[in-house]
C-alpha cells in the first residue's frame, strides 16, 4: 500500500514530444571477460580482499560460493568476477547448461563466474543466485520479430545489467505492470508514459509493450531541438543524455532520432514554488511525498533512496525509488532486497542525477551537524536528509526495530522541525513533527559512525 500526501493538487501531466511507437530494436550483446583468481594469504580478510581487487565481498561470495564469510584459509582460491558483473535471481531446479544458454553464453563460462566445476553444468545449480558477465541479457529480450521464451524474463533481477537499447515485451498470462518493471529493473511510470496503456491494471496477453533500459522516457527528436534544451525541458542532467545515447556532442542530433532520457517523465507545468503556503510561524518546503512501503521487494530497506526521491523531486529531478535504489546499490557495491543504503552512497547518487548534496563531510571526516545547523539549511529553502534511530523517533519506542533510518527534514514549525518519514504505515508520513531535543537524540541515537550526519540538498 502507498499512501501519497501531496501538498496541493498536482498538475496534469503533458507529454512533450515522447514515442510510443513501436521499432525494431535489438539487444546490444558484450562478449564476457573470464574473470580472475585470488589465493588466500595470511591476515586477508574479505573486505580487504574486496578493496584491493576493485570488487564486493557480495561479488567474492557469490563467485566463489562461500559458506561462511568469516573462514577463510591461507592458499584457498577465490573467484574474481570482472567489474560490472552482475547478480541475478535462478531457479534452483535448473541446471546450468539450462541458464547458460537462455542467456546465450558459454556454460563453461557461467561456471567459471560461480566457481562451479564444468562435469556439473547438466546437474541442478541449487543455488538461488549466480554472477553473470557484464551485459548479459536473455535472448529473449530482442526485436518483437523474435518468440520470447517465457521462463526467460524471469530471470532477470532488480538492478542486473540490461540492455543498452529499448526492446520490445510480449504480455504473457499472468503478467502484471509491477510485476514486468520489477524483473526489469526500471520503475511503472517507465512503461506507462512510453505506451499508450489506457488502464495499467488490465494486460491482454500479447499486447506488445515497448521496454527502456533504464528509467525514463524515449524521445523523439523534433525540429529546433537542441540536447541541452531536450535535457532543460525535461529536468534531467545533460551527460547522462549524452553518455547513453553515444553522442559525440550536444549538436550530435537530428530529426526524428529517438533519445532515451534517463530518469525524465512527462514535463509537468509550473514547477512547485520554494515554500508551500503555511501557517504563521511554519515554514514549510514544497517536498512531495513518497512511501517506501509501496509493495516492492525491498520496501523495507528502502527509505534512504525514498528519501533522496522526495528531495531530488523537490528541486525539478523525478527519479523513481526504485531507480534510485539501483544506483545507490551500485555505488556502494552491496546488493540484495534486505541491504540497507549508506549516506555516502545516496549523497553519489544525488550528485549523479545533478543535485549537490551539501554538508555530509568536514575535511575527511563526516561533519557533525546540530539543529542550528539544519535549521540554517532549511532556512536557505533546501531539504535537508538525516540519518536517525527509528526507535528514538516520536511514537515509535515500542516498535521491535532497532536499526537506523532515513528522513527528510522539510521546514520549521517554531523551534521544531517539520519531517517527512518515508513509513507512513503508523499515520501519514508527510508534515510530521518532532522537538530540536528530539531530533537532537534520534541523530545521536544512531549508528555512532553515523551520528550526527546529514546533508542538504541543492541545484
């Protein structure tokens, strides 16, 4: 269930300029790099390990298939999967020879990334997870000239390598909106604003549907159009727009080229004002509202990317939680629905999608922030997300969660601030309120290589 609270009735979304039309695009294919070996010395620990070689301890587990992350022994071999590698969901039942070549490549070579032995590639994987090379995709997912086999898409996770260029999808029976942007790794409003679909909650089975890559919107070049006023009108960075599409330069464009504009939506007219309409005494920030419980598989460790949502969204930059949470675990090298985001990591992201995270390091240290400091930054009309112990705060000592949590702070109301929690499943989320002493503990409350940090954001 998502409960949205906005502050004032929302515009109508206009589309300008976008395709739906449906091309024959196909899938850009990478030929895989064998990944490398590691022999265990004395003192190495995975972490370490993992920082030398460029790499995730998740990366190590999984390609070599450890047991237990704490056991390491002096000469044992570990697998080193190549950068970008990717982790992605398998059916246990399947054998590897099965996996192998639904994704078109070499069994022997999907063993070598999960260090399993090559007279075992017609047995059953057992395993709930493999690393697959740098943009693997599933046959399947390629022109709408090609059958899909149906167990393929299956296979495809949140946040795996996808490809590089829009793709045509079949609906097959049982298929859901949720469902088919879940296993590809974008958002719903991706696959709403590039399709004409009259009602998201009614699919007919081989309604073809066009697929991006990422999320955002294709876009159809029009005459007079310039990358940089495409970028302005949609509210979206520029490198990116170039980056994705492989353009040379911002003139690199003509008419009737379809660009994929990463993270846009549907340009929305009159952007919100600075500060919402308040009572005496509030001053409250036009921050729309996001709930993390909105019944995705990560719901519950998602509130860092919602709350970084809330406040890209606040400055004209609409990327989805889902989108962001993406590219948050990629920063941080950690993967998995239950793993939680680092501060670091969101301040990336924000800086990524052309917001400047203000405040979170002092030299080489994360800076100690107080409430005058916040109530600075607010005061300066800019979001400001802090990290808290969720226990320590207002109403929920009772609750039996005892790890940190992410809020944004939205304005003042007197001495007290005015936040935004991305769990509303106890009351509405937006317009909440704490006391500076309360905000003051919840901060000090939290992890202690944590306490006090925060950063403000701005564009």
């Amino acid at each position: 269930m998502r409960l949205a609270v906005p502050y004032a009735e929302q515009p109508a979304l206009v589309p300008l300029g976008v395709t739906t039309e449906i091309r024959d695009y196909r899938v850009a294919r990478v030929a895989a790099a064998p990944p490398t070996t590691y022999r265990v010395a004395e003192g190495d620990t995975l972490s370490d390990i993992a920082a030398e070689l460029d790499s995730s301890v998740e990366a190590l587990v999984l390609a070599s298939n450890l047991d237990d992350l704490d056991s390491l022994s002096i000469g044992q071999l570990l697998v080193v999967p190549p950068p970008g590698s990717t982790r992605q969901p398998t059916d246990p039942a399947r054998s590897l020879a099965e996996v192998a070549d639904s994704y078109g490549l070499d069994a022997q070579v999907l063993g070598a990334y999960n260090a399993i032995a090559a007279d075992r590639v017609g047995q059953p994987i057992g395993r709930e997870a493999l690393l697959f090379p740098a943009g693997a995709t599933p046959r399947g997912l390629a022109s709408a000239e090609q059958v899909i086999d149906p167990v393929l898409l299956a296979s495809i996770p949140f946040g795996a390598d996808r490809p590089y260029e829009p793709f045509v999808y079949r609906v097959r029976p049982g298929d859901t909106l949720t469902d088919v942007a879940w296993r590809l790794g974008i958002d719903v409003d991706t696959i709403l604003n590039n399709n004409e679909v009259e009602d998201g909650d009614f699919l007919s089975i081989g309604d073809e549907l066009l697929m991006l890559p990422i999320s955002g919107l294709l876009y159809r070049v029009e005459d007079g159009d310039t990358v940089s006023g495409i970028a302005e009108k949609f509210g979206v960075d520029l490198d990116p727009i170039l980056e994705l599409n492989a353009l040379a330069s911002a003139d690199s464009i003509e008419r009737g080229m379809d660009l994929l504009l990463p993270g846009a939506g549907p340009v929305v007219y009159a952007p919100p004002a600075l500060f919402a309409s308040s009572p005496p005494g509030v001053a409250r920030l036009a921050v729309p509202y996001r709930s993390q419980l909105d019944g995705m598989p990560w719901a519950g460790a998602n509130c860092g990317p919602t709350s970084l949502g809330m406040g890209l969204e606040s400055l004209g930059i609409k990327v989805s939680s889902t989108e962001l949470r993406r590219q948050t675990l990629n920063a941080q090298g950690m993967w998995g629905n239950n793993v939680g985001t680092l501060m670091d990591a969101l301040a990336k992201v924000a800086t990524s999608n052309g917001a400047r995270p203000v405040g979170l390091y002092d030299g080489n240290r994360l800076a100690k922030w107080s409430t005058k400091d916040l109530r600075e930054q607010l005061q300066a009309g800019r979001p400001v997300i802090v990290q808290v112990r969720y226990r320590a705060l207002p109403g929920r000592a009772g609750v039996p969660y005892f790890n940190d949590h992410y809020v944004i702070l939205t304005g003042t109301s007197g001495e007290s601030f005015l936040y935004n929690d991305p769990i509303d499943s106890d009351g509405p989320g937006a317009n909440r309120l704490m006391s500076a002493a309360q905000l003051e503990a919840t901060m000090n409350a939290s992890d202690q290589r944590y306490a006090y940090s925060a950063f403000a954001l701005v564009r």
